[in-house]
C-alpha cells in the first residue's frame, strides 16, 4: 500500500490575528472582541469586560508580537518545511469601527508584507476572514450578529480583502469555528463568534439562530462576490468538528448522539447545500421561535455554497440520556455529555480520541463529498523548561504522531479528499479559551508567561525536528 500523502498536499501550521500578533492598538487598529477579554484559567472563565479597563491583565493585547516579529516566525517555519501557513485578517485593522466607508490603509499594509514574506518563502497563505476577532465597537453600537447591518459590514470588509490580495491568498475560509454559536450558555463563544451579550429577557435561542443566519448570509454573499473578483478563489466554511458518540448502544443514545450532531451539521448543511434544513425549520415552529431570512438571503444562500469544508478537530464527546454518577473530567459541552471511559484526556479535560478523527472524515465527506481541509488539531500541554536544554514534548509528537496516522487511513483507504493539513499553534499562542500562555501547542516555544512576564524569544521544541521530517516525507515517516 500507498504510504506516504498526496502530492501538492499542504502541510503547515495555522494561527489566528489576535492570539499571536499583539499590536493591539498600533498602526490604526480599532479595538476588537479579543482586546476585552482578560486572561482565565481551565478553573477561571476568562472575563468579558466593558470596554478595556485599566489594571486588568488583557494577553491578547501583545499576544506573541508577531506583527513585530513575523519575518522572524516565517523563517522557522520555513526551515520546518511548511508549504502552507493558515492566519487570520483581524477586521478591526482594516476597519477599526467596522462601519467605515473606507480601510485603514496601514492595517492593508501589514497583511501585503506579511503574504509577500510567506510566499517569498515558499509557503502558501490560507486565511481566515474572522476569527473571534469582530471589530469591538460593532458589538457595543449594533448589539453583534444579531443585526442584519453587520452582514453588509462584513461583506465590505470581505470584499476589500478579497480585491487586495487577490493575487496573493487563494484559499479563503469565512467564519472560524461558525457552530461554536451555538451554545447559549457558553458566554465566551458566544461574545467572540457573535459579538453576542444576551440580557436575561430575550430569547437566547432565538437571537442565537438570527446571527447564527445573518452570518451564513454574510458567508454565503462573500463566496459570490469572491467569485467574481477571482474565480480561481478557494472558498470555505470552517467548523468546530467534535464528533459525538453514544455513551451505550440504547437506541436512545444513538438518537440522541445523532440529534447532537445536527447542531454542527446545521451549519455544514447551509455552507454546502445552500438551504436550511427540514430539522431546523421544524424546531423554530416547535419553540416558537422567529428567524428573519428574506427571501433575497436564501437566493444568496442558494448561490454562495463553499468549495470546501475546513474542520478543527481536537477531541470526541460522548452522550447519554443516563445518569452516570462518575466524576466528570471531560470538556461540558452540553449537559448530556459524559466522559468517554475508553479514553483520556489533556490536563484541559479534552478527551483525545485519533480515531476519532478519521471517523469525522468520513462522517464529512460521506455527507458531504467537498475536500476537506484540517486547519486545526494539537496538544494543549505544559511544557517543561530546563535552563539551556531542549524542551522534550513527546507528549505532543505522540498526540500528532497518532493523529496524522488516522488521517493517513482516511485518506489512503477511506478515499476521503483531503487538501491539507495545518497544526493549532505551531509556535506557542495565547490560548482562546483560558488566555493562558501555559497551554501551549507549539513546536516553537516562547519565553512568556500567563501573566504577561518573559522575553518574548523563541526557540525549538523536540517536536520541531520531528514534523519537519513529517514534512520532509510527505507523512511516511510519523
Ligand atoms: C479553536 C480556536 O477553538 O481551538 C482557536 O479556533 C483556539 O482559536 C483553539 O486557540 C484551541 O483552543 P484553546 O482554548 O486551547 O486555545
């Protein structure tokens, strides 16, 4: 058998704008989402707060200093071998309020050399147009998502970036992590994926479905327009993949696995059929809830469907209409979900499940049959550090290692079409979740601190040897 990967496959690493640029304010940048939220802890919820307040301890504001340092970044990334490198366009540089008329020209500049470096070291651009990084002031005047003003934003937004780098960025994604929405009672997802406070009398539900819409009408005209602006555009949709497994094999179980599932697949269904699912229409008329499309929206729907599906993927959940009194140590996404006892976890309660992933490979392109492009899959780990000695983090080649070995599967006996392979973080980040720099996923360590302490210098993990030879035999050697 076939053991190495497709030619042309795209190997690299993927970041986002806020959790590793910094320069939070500099060169014009407005405030974002990202810049109000203080650091928290896997026990502290991060804190949202209003508006920047003197004392607090904000991580995202200096992040890594990649906007400093990127040249710096690019050539260790080069000398890893990476042909590819995801980030993320923060809109709040372009547009500091969101609702100008006109781009914030230096905020244009700093994406033109940041893409000529990365091609000039052979390595190819795949962008994000938002990730958890709206323009503040877009959630404070307009109250987020839920205002239809912010599709015509968004899309001018889109549509300068799209023009800009027309010639330099082929492949696009529009909306990180678009499912992680859904979750009303997750406030940090919601804030930074929806701009979304919810006051304790509206129906949460309800204002959570007409963003959830507003940005799939927004994703869907950007494709359109991207088209026209150049048709040889790669343009996706991304989501949080986090199968979900039936805790017994009760037929209760497995319906309610597979109802858990339709709140990810909502999203996935709309991007590549261009249409709402019966189930969805069916529960706004069960819970009375009102969602505001027009019929011009599902006409834009109908003719923005995405070339492809990018997909994070870090863990499984599993789920049971049982009461289990064993203590939980897994990630809660939902009140039904239960730890998997045929699996463990990183020390952030994420079960880590490889298998997994080849199982949502599958799941996708079975339903779906578009490529597929992994942006995001690693280890949140503290690292050891030994003054003047080599972090040795096998803990993650082993996570990788297994990870890429299912994708290899998938994609050599499976048949699935998969374009590429980018790990979380591949130089360590402020975490989105906790603000933490302590849960790092990189092979490239920086002296930082979760409270904002340490020089800011970079150097080579062990796992940096380890996935430039990935790299250097297109996955054979793991
Ligand atoms: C995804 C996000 O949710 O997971 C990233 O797209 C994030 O922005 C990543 O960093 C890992 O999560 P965390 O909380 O460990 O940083």
């Amino acid at each position: 058998m076939k053991n190495t990967f497709p030619n042309h496959f795209l190997w690299g690493g993927a970041i986002a704008a806020h959790q590793a640029e910094g320069a939070w304010n500099v060169d014009g940048k407005g405030i974002s989402v990202a810049d109000v939220i203080t650091a928290g802890s896997h026990q502290k919820n991060r804190e949202i707060t209003e508006g920047i307040i003197s004392g607090k301890y904000y991580p995202n504001h200096e992040g890594i200093d990649l906007y400093h340092k990127y040249k710096e970044d690019i050539s260790f990334f080069k000398e890893m071998g990476f042909n590819c490198l995801r980030t993320s366009i923060a809109w709040a540089r372009i547009f500091p309020n969101g609702d100008e008329e006109s781009p914030n020209e230096k905020g244009l500049l700093f994406y033109d050399n940041l893409f000529d470096e990365l091609i000039a070291n052979g390595i190819t651009p795949i962008i994000t147009l938002s990730h958890f990084e709206m323009p503040y002031h877009l959630v404070t005047e307009y109250g987020g998502w839920r205002n239809k003003k912010v599709i015509d934003f968004f899309v001018r937004y889109a549509e300068t970036v799209l023009n800009r780098y027309k010639s330099k960025v082929k492949y696009w994604m529009t909306f990180n992590e678009i499912n992680n929405i859904y979750g009303t009672e997750n406030e940090f997802f919601s804030f930074v994926t929806g701009g979304l406070k919810y006051s304790e009398d509206e129906n949460k539900k309800e204002v959570m479905f007409q963003s959830a819409m507003n940005q799939l009408v927004a994703s869907a005209r950007t494709v359109s327009i991207a088209k026209k602006i150049n048709p040889e555009f790669e343009m996706g949709c991304m989501l949080a993949y986090v199968p979900v497994y039936p805790y017994s094999s009760k037929p209760d179980d497995v319906l309610l696995a597979q109802q858990e599932m339709q709140s990810r697949h909502f999203f996935l269904d709309v991007h590549c059929h261009g249409n709402i699912p019966n189930y969805i229409e069916l529960s706004w008329e069960r819970e009375n809830i009102t969602v505001d499309v027009s019929d011009e929206e599902l006409r834009d729907l109908k003719n923005g469907t995405v070339d492809y599906i990018a997909i994070s993927y870090y863990m499984s959940n599993t789920v049971t209409r049982e009461t289990l009194n064993s203590e939980t140590t897994s990630y809660q996404t939902s009140s039904v979900v239960v730890d998997n006892p045929h699996l463990l976890a990183n020390e952030w309660g994420w079960q880590i499940d490889p298998v997994g992933l080849r199982y949502s490979l599958n799941e996708l392109y079975n339903r779906y049959r578009k490529p597929i492009m992994i942006v995001e899959n690693g280890l949140g780990a503290e690292d050891t550090v030994i003054p003047n000695e080599k972090i040795i983090d096998d803990y993650r080649i082993e996570y990788l290692a297994n990870h890429i070995t299912e994708l290899k599967k998938a994609i050599l006996i499976d048949g699935v079409d998969v374009l590429g392979y980018t790990t979380w973080g591949p130089i360590d980040i402020v975490s989105a979740g906790t603000g933490e720099m302590k849960k790092r996923y990189g092979f490239i360590y920086v002296d930082r601190d979760d409270q904002g302490n340490g020089s800011l210098s970079r150097s080579k993990k062990k796992s940096f040897d380890w996935y430039s030879n990935v790299i250097k035999t297109n996955g054979k050697d793991l």
